[in-house]
C-alpha cells in the first residue's frame, strides 16, 4: 500500500550539508590559504598539496606541515507556491510559504604534508572532500507539505474520479485543513586522504602523481507524523479517523452480503439485488477508506550511508621569470554508498524511497576536476593570481541518472592578489565566480545548488621563520534560480497511486492504468482562463555560506 508520508520523508531525507566551496560535490576550501584568495592553483606553497601538487616540488628541501581549521555556517532558503498550501491550519491561508534550513559545521578541518628531498616532493593530504556537515529543516520543505496538501484536494474530487470509473459516489468524508508534524536532518562527510609525489625535471618544470581514497559517510533522519485532518471543522487524525470509517463500512459489506443471500433464499430478487449494490458500494468505500488510512500514517525513516573509490591524480607545474602556471586533473571517483536502514520496509516498495532500501548500493559518484592556474610576480613583494576549474559534473553517475538532468558541467573562475607588507605580515584577497548549467528538473529543494560568486580575505602572520599562522573570511553570495511548473514537484502521481490502487483491487490492473492516467489529467490540465493547473507551483531558491578559517605551516 502507497504510504503518503513515506513519499513525503523521501524527499526530505536527501538534503545534506555540503561546506563546499567548489562544484556540486566537491569542496576546493582545504586550506585556510584557499580563503584568503581563492586563486591558489598556481601558487607554490604548502597548501598546494592539494591546489598545485606539482609546485610542492619548488619549496625547500625539509618537512612542511599545514594545520587547518574552519568554521562554516550555511543557510538554504526555498520559497514556494502552490495552491494547496491554503488548505493548512498554520498557513492563514497563503498559497506561498518560505522553508529555511540551517546547516553548521562547527569544525572543519584539514592537514596537509610534504616532505622535500632533493628533486623529490613526497605528500599527503587529508581533508573532508564533500559534505562536511549536517543540516536541520525543522518544519520540513514545500515538496513533501504538498504532498499532503493533496488530501482535501483530493477529498474533494474523488466522487468525481470514481464516477468516472464507474465506482460510483462514494460520499466519503471531505477533508478542509490539514497539520502534520515534520522533521528532517541530513549528515555526509566524505572524507579524502590523498598519496602522491612530484618530482622536478629541471629548474623550470615539475610533474606529480597521486591518487585519493575517498571514504563517504552519510545518515539521513526524518519523519511525518500526526497528521490531522479537518472534518465537519473538527481536527482528528487522519489516519485512525479513515482507518475506522473502513471498518464500519467493512462491518457494512458484511451485513449486506447477509442480507442479500437472506433475500435471495426468500425468492425476493429486487431486494437481493438492492443489498448486493449497497455491498458493492461498502466494498469500494472501504478499500478507499482503508488505502487513505495507511497513506496516512506515520513514518520514520534512519538510513546510514557508508562507502568508499579511488581516484588518481596528476599534476604540472612551469616556472619561468615571474610567471608560474600549472595544472592538475583528478578522476572521476567512482562511489558507492551500501545503504543500512532502520524501519525500511515501505522503501522496498515505492520507488521514491528506493534509494533508502536497506542492504542496497546507490551510486554517488564524484566528479573529475580539471583546474588550470597562472601567477604572476608583479613586484618581489606582490603577486596577482588566476584560476579556471571545470567539473565534468555530466560524466559522474548518480542515484536514478540524475546527473543526466544537468545542462552541462560547471565551470569556476577565480582571480586574487597576494601582498607582502613587510617581512612579518601578508595580506591576500581574491573572488570566485560559480556558474552551475542546472534545469528545471533538476533542481529539487531536497538538496540544491544555485550559481554564486566568494570573495575571500586574510591576513598571514609569521611568527617565527618556522612558523606562520593564517586567518581568514570566505563569503560566499548566491544568485536566486526560479522555476515554475504546471505539476509541482509531481504529486500528482501520490493521487494517481492511491486511487489506482484501489482500482487495481476492485477492477484489475487496466483499471488501475486507467485511475492514474485520469486523476494526472485532472489535476493537471491547465485551465482556459488562467493557463495553469490545479497544482501550478513555483520555486525560488538561494542560499547564504560564511567560512572563519585558522591555520598553521610548519616548516622543519
């Protein structure tokens, strides 16, 4: 039996915090350095173990350490229309409402090695690659609110739907509001440890290989609970409410069965025939009745994700006069995540859930990385920066092909300048420019992104000739993506299963066809006047990230 709440918790369970500041499933943010100018994937210098690799190899011979850690603070905001919503207690009737979620990452941190020795540069690099957090939306989002907007809506036209199958009025009770209880939490780190080493061919070229091990992790928790319903202006629970009338109405069929086999033995045909109707017409209430009650109920769903790739790495970098530039390119990750559930039996049979089931492996590939960098020594004490990065996003499996949906890859361009006021103190600056090529389809308030630009700045301090303390901000302003649709989020599908189940019992698989087919047209049909449908909807969605950073380079 289709549960509603279980498609509602599908699709909050798939929002997670990413503290990235790179692609869609990458973090570039490793080091403090980073922050303070974006820009780094020509410079040489001990963050470069993961910005310019190769460039490790033009640092001095010795031990080079880098201790890093950040702060993150995110907020996600989707405002989103759709009609429905009018029919719930708490929203004074407002078709529009405005969902926020918080995601934090307290600490964040990173370590970064290199060991010079000759031509050689021998390194690691450990850092949390992707996610990197959790993220609250503790009144749920507009996706799985309406789905259960759905329920007057639907209330109110299903006489008509089951005429047209020739069920007949059933006269069931109309739902006027609902309220429900909603909560959901995403946590995803992936954590990456990176081997490699470079070497230099000679005074103006050096090359590198690695290779990174990404370990994912990920737990996703949520419910929706206690909905209510609205009846005859009195809330009740939906689900006892509806589960209840199904017994009475089954305790009908069963009483008019009776009585009509009692007429049938009497000779008394017409009223045989008129109780075998009122029990044909108790059964369709009562399997209506009963497939709404488990739509109803309340669900709550624990998955943990678990699972790991390997990827190599090569790097270039080339010195000549005061220009430096390099590239590097990462492979695409290949990952899976083995699923380990509590209380999934209702993922195994709705394919909105399906990515949740337990003991299965979903496919969360990340993407490969090219970045290209140029730096130039304007002055001995300044220097200013480039950068492009570009995922091939379009090339990563993800879970149902959704990557396919993407328009094309993403693409950065970062710029910034670096300043040496006197021997002791640094000071950097730089921006990023984000532009994602997203669709309609893709972008869901599950888990979005939306095109942005970072600005970064930071002071570096050195304390000693061995050590050096960094202190940064990173801001990152995102532009708002807008959408509309003339099926929101498909819900319709949620009306179309329920009513296509009960058909399916009563009337058989073709029926069933036929129940979906007709509930999807009438709720999306555009209307003559307006143009749009009973379930037009749109969305707005934009988010705000703000990143405090402090490190430490140790040079022994």
């Amino acid at each position: 039996m289709i549960k509603l709440k279980s498609v509602l918790l599908s699709l909050a369970l798939a929002s997670a915090v990413s503290a990235n500041a790179g692609g869609i499933l990458t973090n570039t943010n490793q080091n403090i350095a980073f922050l303070r100018n974006p820009a780094r994937d020509a410079a040489i210098g001990i963050d470069g173990v993961y910005s310019n690799p190769a460039g490790v190899a033009f640092m001095n011979d010795g031990l080079h350490l880098s201790i890093n850690i950040q702060n993150v603070h995110q907020t996600r905001t989707i405002t989103s229309t759709f009609a429905p919503f009018a029919y719930g207690a708490d929203n004074s009737g407002n078709q529009t409402k405005t969902f926020k979620g918080k995601a934090d990452a307290p600490v964040l941190p990173s370590f970064q090695a290199a060991y010079n020795k000759n031509d050689w540069s021998f390194q690691f690099n450990f850092a949390v690659t992707g996610g990197g957090g959790k993220c609250e939306f503790n009144n749920g989002l507009g996706s799985f609110e309406s789905s259960v907007g759905l329920l007057p809506l639907l209330s109110q036209n299903l006489d008509a739907i089951t005429s047209q199958l020739g069920l007949g009025t059933l006269g069931l009770p109309t739902v006027s509001q609902y309220r429900m209880d909603t909560y959901m939490r995403g946590r995803q780190y992936y954590y990456g440890f990176t081997l490699g080493a470079a070497r230099k061919l000679n005074k103006n070229w050096s090359v590198y290989v690695g290779a990174r091990l990404l370990y994912g992790t990920s737990n996703y928790y949520g419910y929706v609970s206690n909905i209510q319903a609205n009846i005859n202006g009195e809330f009740v629970s939906a689900s006892s409410t509806f589960k209840s009338l199904a017994t009475q109405a089954s305790t009908a069929v069963g009483q008019y069965t009776q009585a009509a086999t009692t007429a049938q033995a009497a000779g008394d045909a017409a009223a045989a025939a008129q109780y075998a109707a009122l029990a044909q017409e108790y059964t369709v209430k009562a399997t209506m009745l009963t497939a709404l009650g488990s739509a109803t109920e309340d669900v709550t769903l624990n998955c943990d994700q678990s699972g790991w790739g390997v990827a190599p790495i090569l790097g270039v970098d080339f010195k000549t006069g005061d220009f430096n530039f390099a590239a590097k390119y990462e492979f695409k990750t290949r990952m899976r995540l083995k699923n380990r559930s509590a209380n999934s039996e209702s993922a195994k049979n709705l394919e909105l859930l399906d990515r949740y089931e337990d003991g299965i492996e979903v496919a969360e590939d990340s993407p490969a990385l090219l970045t290209l960098g140029a730096q130039w020594s304007i002055l001995p004490q300044l220097r200013v920066s480039a950068g492009w990065h570009h995922y091939f996003d379009k090339d990563a499996t993800q879970f149902n092909d959704h990557q396919k949906k993407l328009d094309g890859n993403t693409n950065e361009f970062l710029f910034g300048a670096e300043y040496d006021i006197n021997k002791t103190v640094q000071v950097s600056a730089g921006l990023q420019k984000t532009n994602y090529s997203f669709t309609d389809d893709y972008m869901e308030d599950i888990s979005f992104n939306v095109s942005s630009y970072s600005f970064g700045f930071g002071v570096g301090i050195n304390l000693s000739k061995k050590l050096k303390l960094n202190l940064a901000y990173f801001q990152t302003n995102y532009s708002t993506y807008n959408r509309e649709s003339n099926d929101y989020n498909n819900v319709s599908n949620l009306a179309g299963s329920i009513v296509g189940n009960v058909a399916n019992q009563l009337l058989g698989s073709d029926a069933a066809a036929e129940a979906i087919e007709k509930v999807s047209t009438m709720l999306t049909t555009p209307d003559a006047e307006t143009g749009k449908s009973i379930l037009y909807g749109s969305d707005s969605f934009t988010r705000t990230n703000r990143v405090f950073g402090i490190g430490l380079d140790i040079n022994i």
